[in-house]
C-alpha cells in the first residue's frame, strides 16, 4: 500500500517545486528588477544609506532565486539534475546559493541598524548613516560572506548512491556537515538574523513616532517614516517565510526516523513546501513595499509612466512630451501660521524652504526656476505651486 503512495507524494513534491516554484521565481525576479530601478532612479533613494542596503538586498534576492529555486524548478521539470553529472556546478551552485542565502539577511540587518542610526537624535548616531559608509559596509559584508563560503567550494562533492548508479552532490566533510546543521542554518541564518532585524527595526519605529512630537522637518519625517514601515512588515513577513523551513531541514537531519520510506517521502513533501515558502523571502519585497506604502506606489507609477514614459518618447520621437497631470500634486504647509509649503509631486517631494533638492523638475514645466545645485528657491516654489494647484492656497 505504501509504494503507489510513496509514489503519489513523489509527483506532488516534483509538481510543487515546478508550478510553486515558477511562480515564485517569475513574481521574485521581476519584483527585484523593479525595485532596482526604483532604487536608482529616485535621488530621495539614491541619497538613503538605507536604500542602498535595499537594492544591495534586491539584486542579491534575484541571484538566490536564479541559483536556488530556478535549479530546483528545472530539475523536476526537466528531470536532468546537472549537480549529480557535473562537479565543478555541483561545487559553483551551492558556493553561490550560501553566500546569497547569507549576504541577503545580513545587509537586511544592516539596512534595519541604518534606519534606527538616521532616525536617532544622537548627532554621533545620525554620521553614521551615509550612503559612503553603507557602500563600504556593503563591499565588506560581501567579501567577508564570499570568503566565508570557500569551504563549500571545497567540501561539496559527488558521491556514488548506495542504491543505483546515480551520484549526489553532498558535503563530504563530516565535521564541516556538523557545523552546517547545527550552527550555519538554524543559527546564522535564522536565529541571528531575525533578532537584529526585529530588534532595530522596531528601535527605528519607535524613533519615528517619536519623531511627531519633535521640531522634524515634515519631509525627513515621511521618507523615514516609509522605509521604517517597509523594512520592518519586511522583517516580520521574513519571520513567518524562513522559521518553518529552518525548523524541518534541522529536524530532517537530527532525525533517523526518515529511514522509513514513507516517513522519509513525507519529510520531504514538508522540506518542499517549506522551501517554497522559504523562497517568498527572497521574491517578496517588492510586492511588500507596494502593499504597505502609498508614497512607493506613486513613486513606481512616476518612474515607469513619467520618467521612462517622457525618456521613451524622447527617444522615439526626439522631444520630452510635458506632464501636464496635476491630479497627483498636492501642496500641504510645513506647519501651523506658516507661508513655507511642501509640493508632494507623484510622491517626489519638492522642499520649498531652500533645502531640498528637486527631482525632475522639467516634468513640471518649470526648468527656468531651478536655481544652483538643482534647488528652488522658496518665492519661486510658492509661485509654482500657486500656479499649479491654485485651489491648495484657497485657504490662506
């Protein structure tokens, strides 16, 4: 009776990985490819140490899923598992699977320590959260996970099965095994990461909402306010994504109950579903960041249909078509008994008090009141603003 089981939970595990894991893998990929190119294409972002973290994070994100998952789904779609015929990719693919596993979740952390230092009141905490510190961090972090995966260079090799004429690409070491069942998965890429990440990240929270009761100005306070709400619905989902894969993986290898056929095929079926959902990790973010922040939606509709759009049709036509829809501007003072305004333009921020700089103020039709370094001063902003949303200045 267990044999047409056995063979029955065996196609389920191998339809998993390819309908599951296809869909994770297209959604992962086209997710991080966007938030690469919000990241970069936004000079609020491209100013933000904790940015650079996130877009470090999102192209690490796509190489785990092209290296890990997109494997697996070739694998039981195709049937042809390339890590038992060839040993120099049975050696390539798990050196680059571990070191993305492991770069990902730890810039993670520091993306999380970044936003809690820029949100302190500290002056001292505050230096430390540039985009030059984050970019050297980010290299070392790199290089420190990428020399620490040499040994699975080393130790991952194909040996014959006991059963049939078929290798497997294993760990050869039996000490090197030991420490990555017992330390590397459920410590170092578990336990470690979500405890810095949930302890700063709700730190940085904390700072935020503290921030509505101090002299902050309005827009340092709504950028911070976004990526901590980003970072730390991250952190949590990662939570609930990673903590049911690591538990069965360590419980599959401390267990011999999976010498048994069937218990062995139903540790299996759960070390599947488990991976998938392991993989969410990695394919997520940007679908987060979407759901949990207003201000990033607008700015993904402003990057694909007002700067590609306009660039598109300089291109193919060899002029820049004028923006001329105001229904996503909106001008809101910076306080009480004030004439200093802020334009909120398509989720850019438009700081009128001569600190800001302006991003894309061509797309306004106002190029001839940009002043030096890219800023606007404040009669001129006022008179834009004035001009474009009229009715926002009933009030005054």
């Amino acid at each position: 009776m267990s044999n047409p089981l056995i063979s029955s939970l065996t196609l389920v595990i191998s339809q998993i990985y390819v309908y599951m894991g296809t869909i994770i893998t297209i959604a992962g990929i086209v997710g991080g490819v966007i938030n690469v190119i919000i990241f970069l294409s936004l000079r609020i972002y491209r100013e933000s140490s904790s940015a650079f973290y996130l877009t470090v994070v999102s192209v690490v994100n796509v190489g785990q899923l092209l290296t890990g998952l997109l494997s697996r789904v070739l694998i039981n779609a195709v049937g042809v598992d390339w890590t038992e015929t060839s040993l120099f990719y049975c050696k390539f693919r798990n050196y680059l699977f571990q070191a993305c596993a492991i770069i990902s979740p730890m810039c993670l952390c520091l993306a999380t320590i970044d936003q809690f230092l820029s949100t302190s009141t500290c002056p001292q905490c505050q230096r430390w959260s540039r985009p030059k510190i984050a970019c050297g961090l980010s290299a070392l972090m790199i290089l420190i996970w990428c020399i620490y995966g040499i040994p699975y260079l080393l130790y991952y090799n194909l040996v014959l099965k006991s059963t049939g004429n078929k290798f497997s690409c294993v760990i050869t070491d039996t000490i090197f095994n030991n420490y990555y069942n017992d330390f590397h998965v459920p410590v170092l890429m578990c336990v470690i990461p979500l405890i810095i990440t949930l302890v700063f990240g709700c730190l940085a929270y904390r700072n935020v909402k503290q921030h509505t009761h101090q002299a902050v100005p309005l827009v340092r306070r709504r950028h911070e306010k976004q990526l901590t709400v980003m970072v730390l619905v991250q952190t949590v989902f990662n939570f609930f994504a990673t903590t049911p894969c690591f538990v069965v993986l360590t419980f599959a290898s401390h267990t011999t109950l999976t010498q048994d056929p069937l218990i062995a095929v139903e540790v299996r079926l759960a070390i599947a579903v488990s991976t998938c959902f392991y993989y969410l990790y990695y394919a997520i973010p940007f679908y987060i960041y979407i759901c949990v922040s207003d201000r990033f939606r607008k700015q993904v509709h402003y990057v694909f249909f007002g700067i590609y759009r306009n660039l598109w049709r300089k291109l193919t036509q060899n002029e820049v078509a004028p923006m001329n829809d105001v229904q996503n501007i909106t001008v809101e003072p910076i306080g009480r008994n004030t004439l200093q305004y802020n334009i909120f333009f398509v989720g850019e921020i438009l700081d009128l008090d001569d600190n800001i700089p302006v991003e894309n103020c061509t797309s306004v039709g106002v190029p001839s009141y940009t002043g030096p370094n890219d800023t606007i001063d404040y009669d001129a902003g006022l008179n834009i603003a004035m001009q474009l949303v009229p009715s926002a200045f009933d009030h005054q």
